[in-house]
C-alpha cells in the first residue's frame, strides 16, 4: 500500500499543506472547524504523522543511540536491556547499533546517531573512535562510554574491573592445583580481551612452577570454541593445558563440548573457566564456572548517567564507576 503522506490530507480536505500541519501541530493557530476538517480527512485516509519529524521540529528526536561490540553475545543484549529499562523509565527509547566486530561499522552507527540527532549516546567500542565521539559533542551530543574507560577522562564511563576478574579466573585454577595454564581469546587489541589475559598473567606469577599459554582464536564464538577444543583434544595430555579461561561464555562453552565430544573430561582432564556469565552458562551439559559480570546493572547504570546528563540534574557529575568481579563456580571446575 502507498504510503499516505500529508499532501493526500490537504488534498482530502480541500486545504493548504501548511494547514493540515498547523491544524495537527499547532491547532491554536486554526479554526475548529479546520481542525475538524482535517481530522476528519486525515481518519478517512488512515493518516499517521510522522513521530521523529514531529519531535526534531520540537527540538528532539526521542532516542539514545547505542553501540555494542557484538549483540549475540548475551552479555551485549542484558546490556541494552538495561539502557532501555532506564531510558523507557523517562520517556525514550535505544536505538541500538550493533558492530558485529567492525570497526567500520561501528563508525556508521555513530554518524547515524549524529544525523538522526539522538538525545545522547552510549558507546562500547570495539575500535579507536575518538574523531566520531568527538563530532557527537560537537553537536552538543552527550556520549557515555560502556563496558569501557576513556584514556584522556574527559567521557563518563561504565565498566568492569578485567583485570581483576581474569586474576580471579586464573586463581582459582591455580588454588585446584592446576599448573598449566591457557588463555583463549580473540582479538587481543580489544582492550577487555588484553586485560583479562593481564590479571591472569598476574596470578600466575606469584605461583612457582605455573605457566600459563596465551591462544588466539578467530572468533569468540560457540562454533569456535568446539573448533578449538577438538584440536586441543589431538595433543598429548602432556602437552595440554590442564587449566583454561576464555574471554567469554560462549568460547567456554564450545569448547568444553569439543573436548569432550573427543574423549577429554572436564574436569577432570582439564578445567574450564568461562567469563560473563551469561544465562546458558547454568545450564550447560557441563554447567560452567565464570566471572559474573552484572551487564544489566551496567547498561542502566551508563544510561542513568547519560540521562543526568542530558537534564542537567543530580548524577551528571558522575565520572567512572567500575564494577567488581564475582565468581560464580560449577561443574566445568569441580564445583
């Protein structure tokens, strides 16, 4: 069906285009009986204004803008769902903007969020994007960044302590007697990656005779991690980690299944940690230990802010909250 537009209005109701706007707009500039007239025509037409031309004509589009490295993780999608439950609280609604793991796209959503003109913006980047973030606060465009920190200060930020929660990770292999320690992970230019890799290089330096190897993976997928596993499974037990943390659930998870799929028992053989934890993780064939992040909290948290900030009200001074890690234990470490 064709669009109705308000041309096909003015012409129903024998007005001008400007009419039939003020008439729906601004009706105390119209008589009664205009206004009737172009209701009336407008219901006969099956009319419906355009929201987001009507609120940029009120000085506001009704929208957050917000990236997120990759919405298939569970972790990004608890994330929006925080930002929605507090911008839905106020009013607004996400726009959301998911990267998929590029940079490229990533800066197309924020060039979006600067021609749709969203009340503000929250950010977890996956890449460098300091002229874009800069272009939005050019535009008088609030940014809050997510699941991450800003090196120069000056942007708000939400995030987790990773170092910490990758030592945490790693402790816990090491206090179950595990010596031979890997890290599998993606992407270590991202900077969560590298942190959880760096607090569990920590733990394994105060331990004699611990060892811990680093491996990169294409993707921090479920597919991925099977992958992995099966090829972990095809080394001497010798030569295989007896300990591992990925850098998030969905790796854990194939990769328990890969190895046992090719004979390797978990935990027995080799103990997983996983790091999010994401819903599946409880109801894994092997339930997985993980770093509980609380990404819900975080993501209405960052929002919080942001709305602070667009108001100008109590909270807009907030700078940098950092959550803390939590270990969740279960079955993939003997738990």
């Amino acid at each position: 069906m064709k669009r109705v537009g308000i041309r096909d209005v003015a012409q129903r109701a024998g007005v001008s285009i400007s009419t039939v706007s003020n008439a729906l707009n601004r009706p105390h500039m119209v008589s009664d009986r205009l206004i009737d007239r172009v209701r009336s025509a407008a219901d006969q037409l099956g009319y419906i204004p355009l929201q987001a031309a009507q609120q940029l004509r009120a000085g506001r589009s009704g929208l957050l803008g917000m990236t997120v490295i990759n919405i298939a993780n569970p972790f990004f999608a608890d994330m929006v769902a925080g930002a929605e439950d507090a911008a839905s609280a106020s009013g607004l609604r996400v726009l959301v903007g998911n990267s998929s793991d590029d940079i490229a796209k990533e800066r197309d959503h924020l060039e979006l969020f600067e021609r749709v003109q969203v009340e503000g913006a929250l950010v977890s980047p996956f890449g460098p994007l300091e002229p874009w973030l800069q272009r939005l606060r050019g535009r008088g465009i609030p940014v809050v960044l997510v699941d991450a920190v800003d090196d120069t200060g000056e942007l708000p930020s939400v995030s987790f302590d990773d170092v910490a929660g990758g030592r945490l990770a790693a402790e816990h292999l090491l206090a179950d007697g595990r010596r031979r320690l890997a890290f599998v992970g993606a992407r270590e230019e991202v900077r969560q990656v590298r942190e959880r890799l760096q607090g569990a290089r920590l733990a394994v330096a105060n331990h004699a005779g611990a060892s811990i190897e680093r491996i990169w993976t294409a993707r921090t997928t479920s597919a991925s991690g099977l992958a992995f596993g099966a090829e972990l499974a095809r080394r001497s037990p010798a030569d295989r980690p007896d300990g591992i943390v990925t850098s998030n659930d969905h790796l854990a998870i194939g990769l328990v299944h890969g190895l046992i799929s090719h004979g390797v028992r978990v935990p027995e053989d080799v103990a997983v940690v996983g790091y999010d934890d994401i819903e599946f993780a409880a109801i894994a064939a092997v339930p997985l230990t993980s770093v509980r992040q609380p990404a819900r909290e975080m993501g209405r948290t960052a929002a919080e802010i942001l709305l602070a900030r667009i108001a100008g009200t109590a909270g807009a001074e907030v700078g940098n909250v950092v959550y803390l890690p939590e270990l969740v234990v279960r079955a993939s470490t003997g738990g």
